[in-house]
C-alpha cells in the first residue's frame, strides 16, 4: 500500500512505494559494476525545544538521501547524494564505481541478496507524521506552565519522525517500510537547581505518549529530591524504573554479536571454546526478545542489507537461545542469519544490526509493589553517562540522574546524592527479585529517538555502587 501524501511539511512528502521503487530503478538503470545496491532514506524530522518554562527553538526538515553501494568482485564503495535529478543520480553511481575500484578487496564480501518477501510494517501514525508545531506546542505547555506554577524550572525536548525506507538491488531485491518515532522527555528542577526531576518515554505513536503525566511525574520527583543526603556506597537493593533497566538491559543487545562469541571476545565466549548458546546465564524469569511486528516496537521487518527479520528469541527463562549473525558469519558456521551485516555492507564482522528492538518480559507486580517489598535500598529513576568497563562481563560505569530515593520498611523516605555505579546488566538480572509488566522506554541518554526498548520495573540485589557524586 502507499503512503498517503502531504506528510510533515507542505509539498515535500515522504516518498511512497511506488516513488521509491521508481526512483531505484532509475538509479539501477546507471550503473555498471558487477552488483549494486541503492538504499533510499526519505525522511521528515520535527523537534521543539523548551527551556526555562517556554519555548525556546523549533524545526521542521524534510530529506531524501540516496545511498549507492557498488562492487566489483570483492571491491566495494558507498556514495551518498540527495540531488534526484538524472545528472545527480548519474553522479553519485558514478563515484560509487570509481571508488569501488580503487578499494581494497574485501575477503569476507558477500553478493547482494535476490528479491525476498517482508510484512508490511506496523510502525506508522499520521498523528506522529502529522505532529505539526502547535501540537508540539500545546504538549509542551502542559508541562510548563505546571512547572511555572509550582515554582520550578522545566526544560525538555519533543521529536517526531517519519521514514520511508527502500533498499534494491541489481538481483532484483526490493524492500520497502515506513516507520514513526516520537519522544519527549522533560527535566524539571528547583530554582537553586538542587532538586531535579525526569519524566519521560517513546513511541512510534504519539497518541500513546502522555505529556501531563511525565511533567507531573518530573515536578513531583524535582521537589521531592531536594535536601538529599550522602548514603554511603556500596552493594544496595535497588529498585529500577523502566527507563533505568532499559539504559541497562539495552547493554545485552550490543553484546549478541555471535562471532565476537566465537573468537573469544564476549561474555557470550563459552569457557574453553564456543558460545554460550543453551547455556543459563540469567534468572529463569528473564526473556529477552526482539520483533519488528511487536505492536510496542513497529520497526522494518528487514536489515540494511535487505535480510528479512523476524521474531528472535534471544534469552528465554534464563537461557541463551540465540546469537546475532550477520551473512559472512552465519554462512562460515553453517547457521542462519538473523541481523545486518558490518563493514560497507558486504563483509562480515558487523555489529547486531537490524533494529528489530527488544523487549523484556516482566511480571505481574506495579512499581509501588517493588517498593513496599524494599526493606532498605535505592529507587533509581534514570542512569546516563554511562560508558564501558569490560566487555567480557558487560560491565558498565555511569551515573544516578534525576531523582535518586532511600527506601525504608517499603516506603520512601529521603532523597540521596547521586551514586556512580559498576554493574553489568547480566549480574543485575541474575540477582532479580521481582518485575512489574514491561513498558516502552526512552533509554537514550541523549533523549533523541533511538532503540526500541520495552521493559520492566525490576527489584535486584546487591546493585554496586563505587561513589558518590555531587551532581544532580
């Protein structure tokens, strides 16, 4: 089916099925090498920005980039342009086949695809497409002017995107999906900037994102997280909110590349050879999965390569079901592949790839559950600068942000300082106490629209926290 017209911008409309399928063909009809690859991104992107109570910037862009991947033999290059013209088109295939002879060859180059069959994908909202600048205003205002009233200072930023995305190839391969991304987030603080609070989420729908509700979450946490004192660090009970397991739980995705298991780079390393595949590595509760028809995910069912995704159970009951592996690594260990490639698209050796997202099965407990069940420990809304440790154990360090909770006899008693923390999400899962039912997240420590993450609240045990910070 095609898109629908006049999306985002007036006279510069995401490109349809059939626009986008045309525009390969044309640019299929240059080129010259032994394969070829067009990948056509046509997108729209709106964002508003609020600070100090109001407004403060707003954008609305449209593009459309083509991507041009040549090869000839096992010498490969990419060139982009967003020049549509025949001149343009001629151009950017032309650089592409000059570049491509001058590469290197490439050992682990795998031919381009043949056509394949997809689902259409389930990711799309007018409403997100349509998120015009007096919508994005009038969530922002009730944010605001809550925030005006109570005293405190709200900032905060809102982005709507919508992406028709079409990749061809000279086998004849042609995938086409169209996807919206939504986000706002909002922190709010006190005057003196001692008392901080956060509330936000994603969705590729805006109608499922409440405004009012994440500013009154962030005003409730800016004001109760003044006054905050030093609790020593050390190994706590910890309750997370959703966006603080999906910061972590994300980490787990990045580390599902089968043949950094394979040679020996990974937790996923098995000891003495292998992979843990089949292995428990995590409490039985934990099912991590990614699916790009999930209704709480909606991404294209297809790589950048063009490889059909689907379902993958990546974890199940605590088990290790299933790597990432992309063409060269899957063919070399005579197993299927499951997510893109790495390189200039035709080798191996890539990352996880895809972006089917993930999502992890919780439990039947609410948030204020996993808090009455706490007899000392930490309520966490949100971690950031959160950077790597040791990929071996995917430990990670970062910091506490934006309200950060003592919890006595199942009840919050005080705001704490900031912690940093050494963890890895693999040692949080295995020591889980409890879950409540899984949500979609903004795990991105930019706030910007990212990975779809669908996750629980969870309770765990001796969290590690090393120090604590000043910051708030």
């Amino acid at each position: 089916m095609s898109a629908p017209r006049s999306l985002y911008v007036e006279g510069a409309p995401i490109l349809t099925k059939d626009e986008a399928q045309a525009l390969s063909k044309r640019v299929l009809g240059f080129a010259t090498a032994d394969e070829t690859r067009v990948t056509i991104r046509s997108g729209a992107r709106a964002n508003s920005r609020f600070a100090v109570n109001q407004m403060s910037t707003a954008g609305d862009n449209t593009d459309t980039v083509v991507t041009v991947l040549s090869a000839f033999g096992k010498r490969s290059a990419t060139a982009t342009t967003n020049r549509l013209d025949d001149a343009g088109l001629k151009a950017v295939v032309a650089n592409a086949e000059s570049l491509a002879r001058l590469s290197p060859e490439d050992p682990e180059a795998m031919p381009e695809l043949g056509p394949q069959s997809y689902p259409e994908s389930i990711g799309w909202s007018d409403t997100t497409a349509q998120l015009d600048p007096t919508a994005r205003a009038a969530a922002i205002r009730t944010i605001t002017e809550p925030a005006r009233a109570a005293g405190l200072v709200s900032t905060g930023y809102i982005e709507a995107r919508g992406t028709a995305l079409a990749i061809a190839t000279s086998r004849g391969l042609f995938a086409y999906g169209r996807t919206t991304e939504a986000v706002l987030t909002t922190t709010v603080r006190t005057p003196d900037g001692q008392g901080s609070g956060w509330g936000g989420t994603a969705h590729w729908d805006w109608n499922r994102i409440d405004a009012a509700s994440l500013g009154a979450t962030a005003i409730r946490k800016a004001k109760a997280s003044l006054d905050a004192v030093a609790v020593e660090p050390g190994r706590y009970t910890v309750v997370l909110e959703p966006t603080a397991v999906g910061n972590l739980v994300q980490l787990i995705q990045g580390a599902l590349n089968a043949r950094n298991a394979d040679e020996g780079r990974s937790f996923f390393t098995k000891q003495g050879g292998g992979n843990k595949v089949g292995m428990k590595v995590v409490d039985e509760r934990v099912t991590l999965v990614s699916d790009p028809m999930d209704p709480e995910i909606g991404t294209n069912p297809f790589t950048a390569d063009g490889l059909p995704l689907k379902r993958t159970v990546w974890i199940e009951n605590g088990v290790v079901k299933n790597l990432a592996y992309d063409r060269y690594w899957a063919q070399k260990q005579g197993k299927e592949a499951n997510s893109g490639g790495g390189g200039g698209g035709f080798g191996g050796g890539g990352g996880f790839g895809g972006g089917a997202g993930l999502k992890m099965e919780g439990g039947d407990a609410s948030l204020d559950d996993l808090i009455a069940g706490t007899e000392r420990g930490i309520l966490v809304t949100r971690f950031w600068y959160i950077r790597p440790v040791d990929p071996r154990t995917i430990l990670y360090t970062g910091l506490t942000r934006d309200g950060t909770f003592l919890i006595e006899k199942g009840k919050i008693t005080k705001a704490v300082k900031n912690f940093r923390f050494n963890e890895s999400p693999i040692f949080m899962l295995n020591n889980l106490e409890a879950m409540s039912r899984p949500v979609r997240v903004s795990a991105s420590e930019s706030g910007n629209t990212g990975q779809a993450i669908v996750v629980p609240a969870i309770r765990t045990r001796e969290f590690s926290f090393t120090s604590l910070s000043d910051a708030v």
